[in-house]
DNA sequence: AACGGATGTCATAGC
DNA sequence: GCGCTATGACATCCG
C-alpha cells in the first residue's frame, strides 16, 4: 500500500513536472512566500510551538475549516519543492530555525532591513556557512497569512516592493544601528558560549566587518534581486493559462493517493541521475518552471551571493531572535558534525521572552564564496524519518520561491536553498497526524539536543521549559543528570568551587529554571540588588577555573547525593543572578528537605538584607569572602548570619561527604565481606577435594596391601594367615612383615615391589 | 503513632 | 589562633 501511495506521489510529481514544462499554467504564486519574506527574511519568524498555538489557537485550529486547504497546500509545496529538487545533484542540508515571536511583527533593531510590516511571518533565510550548510529559519505564516495563503496568494510581489521601501526608510537608522546592535549580540554571544574565545571574537569581527561594510550594498543587491524575482513571478503568472492550483487538484483527480504516501524520494533520485546522465537536456526540463523565466545573463553565481550576502544583515536585523534559536544552529552548523544536530535543533522553538545571547561570530562571518556542504542527514540520523513541514505547516510556503528562483540556471555550482526533507511534504497524513508529529518532533528533538554534546544546557533548559510550558515536564528535563551536575559538582566543595561551566548558567539560564516566587523575591531583595561588581569580579576570577570538578572525581559518583552539593552554582560572570532558586537543585528530588533548609538561611538572608547570595557566601574562598564582607557596610547581626550562614554550608556538604564515606566505607567492607566469603568457599571446596583425593589414596592403599599379603608365602608355600601376620610400613619406606605378636620376621630395605618379587 | 531513612545542624577534634 | 574538614550526636521531616 505504501509503496503504491509512493508511486503515485511519484507520478504525481512527476506529470506535475511535465505540465510545468509544456506550458500549462503554473500559479505558483499563490504558493510562494511573500516576496519579503524569501528575499529578506523573515521579519517574524514563528516557532513549531507558535505554529501549534496558532493550530491549536485562534489563527488556525485543526478542526478549523481551513484545514484542508491548508495540507493541500503544503501537499503542493511539496511538489513545488520536489521540482526544484529535480535538479539538484547531490544532497544538502538545510536547517531550519523555528523560533517564537511574540508578534508576528517586526522584530529586532530599528532600521533593519528585514523589518517589515504586515504582522505576516517572514521566512527568514540564513544562507550560507562555513560548511556551506544552508540555515534557514522558518515560519510559520502569521494569522494574516492564514494556514494556505489562498487569500493573500497575490501579496508577494506588493510586498516585496514594500519591503524594498522600508528598507529605504531605515537605511539611515541601518548603520547607527550597527554598533548597539553589534554589542549587544557581541556581549551576549560570548556570555553564551564562553568557551569560544578569541576564535569567537575573531569570527565575530569579521561578521561585523561584513555587516557593516556589506550592508549597504547587500541592500541595493537584494532590491535587484527581489524586482528580478518579481518580475519573474509575474511573467510566469502571466504567461500561464491554468492556474497551478487547478493543475494539481486535476492531478489529484487522476491520480488519487492516500494522505499517509511516503516521502518521494525516490523521485527526486532518480531525476537527479537522470540529470546527471544527461546533464544538458534533461536537466533543463526538468528544471522547476520558473527556471524558464530566469534571466540567462545574469550571473548566478553572483545573484547567489547577492542573496546570501542580503540574508547577512538580516541575521543581524533578528539578531536577538536569532539568538534566540540560532545560536545553537550557528555553532552546530560550524561543525559537520552536528549537523543533525542542527537541524533537530532547528526546530526547536523558541521564546522571544528568552534572548539567548546572539553569537554573531557564527552567523555573520560566513564567507559568501564559501564553498555550500552537500550534506544530507546521514540515514542513521533520527531526523530524516521526521517530516519536518509537519512542524512548519503554512510557513513552508515561504521556501519555494527563493530555491525555484535561484535554481533556474543549469549548472549553477551553487546549491539551492530547498531541502531534501521536504520531499516528504506530501506524504501529511492528517492534521491529527501532523500534531503528533509535531508533538514527536518537540520531544525527540529536545532529547537529541539535551543529549548532544557542547550543546549549552541553559539554552537545552529554556528551549525545553518553554517547549513545555503546558506541559510540567520542563523542571524534570532541565534537572537532567547534565544539567545540575554542574552546579552540584561546584557547591559540592569549596576547593571545586562553583559555576565551572558558567555558561550552564545564564542569567536568563538561571531564571528560566524557577517556578516560584523566591526567584522574584531574590531578585528584588537579596541577589540582585546587593550583588556588586566586586563579588562578581571575585567570584569570576575564583571559580571560573576549568576542571574545577574534574579535581573531583567522587563528585561523579554522587549522583544520588542530591543535596551535598546542591548549594547554588552561579556563573560568576552573572551579575544579576548570582544564585540559582532552590527549584534548581530540588526539583527532581522526592525530598525537598534541603530546599526549605537551604530557604531558611536564604529566608535569613532575605530578612537581614544580606546583600548577597548564599552560595557566595559559602564558596568563596576565605580571603575573598573577607574581601567581600570588607567591601559592604554589614552590622554584626549582618555579620554574624553571614558566617553562620557559611558555617553551616560548609558544615552540610562536610557531613554529607562524611555520610557519603561511610557509605563508601559500607560497601567497603559489604564487598570485603563477600570477598572472604569467596574465599572460604573456595577453601572449603579445596579441603573436600583433598578429603576425597586423601579418601582414594586409601583405597588404593588397602586394596594394594591386600594384593602384596595375598602373594606372600611360608616356607611350606602356604599362604601367609593374615590372623598371624601383617605388613607394616616404616618412616622410611621399608616394608615389613611383621607378627601379630608384634616381632619383625622380614625387613626388606628395598622398594616395596621389589620386596614382593624377593618373596616370590 | 511508631519507626526508619534522609538530611541539616551543632559541638568537637584534628590538621 | 584561624579556617577548614571530619565526625558523632541530635533534631527534624517525611514516607
């Protein structure tokens, strides 16, 4: 039955294909993102989660009437998809980076190019990397777009221009945005990945380099290209006779085919060796329809780097939403290796309440020329079995123009901005279907990121709590082992200190794990507004040491030790949440002793103004302790609670390594015991063979005494009777036969078997 | 309500 | 003498 749906889906694709290519009128139009969108990226840009709410929501409720305009639609795209990728000739990655918008509306600096009005969901296109991965952010179509675009299918052209306007609007506020918006993201991108380095700076200078230089006239290339695109669209509207959308729905017709078809890909294989066999020819049929209309003299390759370079700013345009989901993308995407990784990760969703520090240094300093990586998701992956347009429904949309547009030259070296994955487009098997998908894609996706190595585990915490945020599982994954290891490995011992790893704690990191109100209170009263640069500065330069736990190897091995070492870990490098709420730490737990212990001296704390956190106050090394308390007008009561405060802290991780030792000393000797047990087993065992070798030995004994008795003869030649006689046997071996009355009548000094042959 | 485990806290000794 | 750790003893909470 698949194989059927399949080869129907084929089919349809293919004859899809043919009447793009005799003529027939092919609206695609209506199934292309606005223009704005494909060209400058996405103004908003909507998480898979945004994309539930709005299923789920007012804009488009699964059981709305839109529903199956709306599959149909991504049906379509698919198709659209699936002919540009005709002729592509290898695989290629695209990830895709699914954010929350709290509006659908602009967002990031004024004066950004990519920022348009409308409230509709922009595409925003991440083109280009150092490996060539394509990035793309995806949307999902705001409430104007509704779930198919039937209504504004003729928006994206007027949009486009519009697009254009604004651009010309704020190109003054462009470049005086720059720097803010460069430091901000500069600062929080390296508040992010801490461990980037210089590299990162480096990388990040050179993205800036580009934005600032490049932006200008990435403007003026993207103007060009977008009226190029939209007077190709508009001769390819005008030269149609049959609307695109009749096309398929008569290919519906012809040729029905189950909702739950497989992914084509086997279509889009085949074609492409076809092509390769015939590079010229078929390639060009089987380019996607607007390839037609592409304007041979222009150079492509040049156009191709236009768009990347006019996707730059726009980088930075969302740069704080970017961040926000890309950040992760950037640095996976930095690496081939985790490219699947990205790409999970790319669907993620994202909070705009969230600003994940943006990390230009990956996003921007991609070299245009750079080489694009063929990379498709390794069949082993778990990503290529997700339908990933299931996760982005209306918003898939915005993805055909730009590839079509771009893949209309032969040859062109460059890959094309179009996935793969979306081959499998057609294949939506319902919305139920597509809900649980989705629902699937949210959680294996958090769970490859979680399990991903390097990936930030505040950024895993966020993006898990806020993907969950119905759901009550956020805290539970967030307390994963990785996750508070951390912060239990640095409290767990002065000497480790805390916050190693200070980016698993974020400002916003930190934050985003609580629940309760002690965060706001602790904010308000105590860690916020008592924390100094002083404390920050001591606390960076003493426990920001790496291999700070790696000093501590049992700290591994407390792993149920769940509140030895839970005192807050902060990052030293946070000024405002210098400690973590209790929630962090307690959560996973059955018992929460520690947390309200820990709330009464943080309760304390609170009363008596301490300015400080706990967790300061009992990691701290003694002298920067001093330090501290030098640095702050403290009363004695202050002073005292303070120390009690400490002492008690470090008396709590004291006795509970002294409990965890004696454990250890427990099962110490519990294995000592059974080691000995073994041991007398093994001995008893020993000694009842030896019985039993002892036991045979005898029988042997006898039975050969009573051989060598029976051959012993008188001198008459009798037998000898044993009630007289008997052998006895010396210390040194000798032989004897001796009387019952106890005298010796025959000693023979030889071997016992020579005696026997001497008697014969 | 008693019981036991887990944990925090105090007092004290030792380094 | 100070700071820290280790540890016994005790208190408290909770299942």
């Amino acid at each position: 039955m698949m194989c059927l749906k399949k080869y129907f889906t084929e089919g349809l694709i293919q004859v899809a294909i043919l009447l793009s290519l005799v003529g027939v009128r092919v609206d695609v139009g209506p199934y292309l993102p606005a223009s704005h969108e494909m060209i400058l990226g996405p103004t908003s840009t909507l998480t898979q989660t945004q994309f539930h709410n709005q299923l789920d929501g007012q804009d488009l409720h699964p059981k709305s009437v839109d529903l199956d305009g709306f599959f149909t639609a991504r049906r379509l795209l698919g198709w659209v998809r699936s002919l540009d990728r005709l002729r592509v000739p290898s695989s290629e990655l695209e990830t895709w980076l699914v954010r929350r918008e709290p509006d659908a509306l602009v967002v990031g600096a004024p004066g950004q190019p990519a920022s348009l009005e409308g409230g509709a969901g922009g595409l925003e296109v991440h083109a280009g990397d150092q490996v060539g991965s394509v990035m793309r952010s995806s949307v999902v179509a705001g409430s104007d777009y509704g779930p198919i675009g039937e209504d504004n299918l003729d928006t994206m052209v007027p949009l486009l221009r519009r697009s254009h306007e604004e651009e010309d609007k704020d190109e003054d506020l462009y470049e005086e945005d720059i720097d803010t918006l460069w430091q901000d993201h500069s600062d929080r991108g390296r508040h992010q990945w801490p461990e980037g380095g210089e590299e990162e700076l480096l990388v990040g200078d050179t993205w800036r380099e580009i934005w600032r230089d490049g932006g200008p006239s990435y403007d003026r290339a993207n103007r060009e290209l977008a009226q190029d695109l939209s007077d190709q669209f508009a001769s390819l509207e005008a030269q149609s006779s049959m609307s695109f959308q009749e096309c398929l729905r008569l290919l519906e017709d012809t040729f029905p085919f189950g909702e739950e078809t497989e992914p084509s890909d086997p279509v889009g294989v085949d074609l492409r060796e076809a092509s390769e066999e015939d590079p010229t020819p078929v390639r060009e049929l089987l380019l996607s329809p607007l390839s037609s209309h592409w304007d041979p003299s222009l150079d492509l390759e040049q156009q191709w780097h236009d768009i990347l370079a006019i996707m730059e700013p726009e980088d930075m345009d969302l740069g704080r939403d970017v961040m926000q989901s890309g950040s992760i993308q950037s640095s996976s995407l930095m690496d081939p290796v985790h490219q699947d990784v990205s790409l999970q990760q790319a669907i993620l969703p994202r909070s705009s309440q969230d600003s994940y520090p943006f990390n230009p240094s990956f996003e921007g300093s991609v070299p245009l020329e750079a080489p694009l990586q063929l990379a498709l998701l390794s069949p082993s992956s778990s990503v290529p079995d997700f339908d990933l347009n299931l996760t982005f429904g209306p918003s898939d949309l915005t993805d055909s123009a730009l590839p079509l547009a771009l893949n209309g030259t032969v040859g062109n070296p460059m890959p094309s901005i179009q996935s793969s994955l979306f081959l499998e487009e057609p294949v939506l098997p319902s919305p139920l279907g597509s809900l649980l998908d989705d629902a699937l894609l949210d959680e294996l996706s958090f769970q490859d990121l979680a399990l991903e190595e390097g990936f930030n585990q505040t950024q895993a915490s966020q993006l898990e709590e806020e993907l969950d945020s119905d759901s009550g599982l956020s805290l539970t994954f967030s307390h994963s082992p990785a996750s508070p290891s951390g912060s239990e490995a640095s409290y767990s011992s002065s000497s480790s200190s805390s916050s190693s790893d200070s980016s698993v704690f974020s400002e916003e990191g930190a934050v985003g794990y609580s629940s309760d109100m002690e965060v706001i209170v602790e904010r308000e009263e105590g860690a916020v507004g008592g924390y100094s640069p002083e404390v920050s500065k001591m606390y960076s330069t003493s426990y920001q040491k790496p291999g700070h736990f790696n000093n501590l190897p049992w700290l591994e091995q407390v792993g149920h030790d769940h509140t030895y070492n839970q005192p807050r870990a902060t990052s030293p490098r946070q000024g405002k949440s210098l400690k973590l709420p209790k929630s962090c730490y307690s959560k996973p737990y059955k018992h929460d002793i520690s947390d309200k212990l820990w709330g009464r001296d943080e309760r304390r704390a609170r009363t008596m103004k301490i300015p400080f956190s706990n967790d300061l106050i009992v990691n701290l090394p003694v002298e920067e302790f001093n330090e501290l308390l030098t640095k702050h007008r403290l009363s004695e009561a202050q002073l005292k609670l303070i120390r009690d405060i400490r002492r008690r802290g470090k008396n709590k991780m004291a006795a509970q390594n002294c409990r965890r030792r004696k454990l250890d000393v427990l099962f110490g000797l519990e294995e000592g015991v059974e080691g000995l047990c073994r041991h007398k087993a093994r001995l008893l065992k020993e000694k009842a063979e030896n019985l039993r070798s002892v036991r045979e030995m005898k029988q042997r004994l006898s039975g050969l005494y009573q051989e060598v008795f029976s051959r012993l003869r008188d001198e008459q030649g009798r037998p000898l009777p044993t009630t007289d006689y008997s052998l006895q046997f010396s210390n040194d071996g000798q032989v004897l036969l001796a009387t019952r009355n106890g005298s010796a009548i025959e000693q023979n000094c030889k071997p016992h078997k020579k005696q026997k042959d001497g008697k014969k």
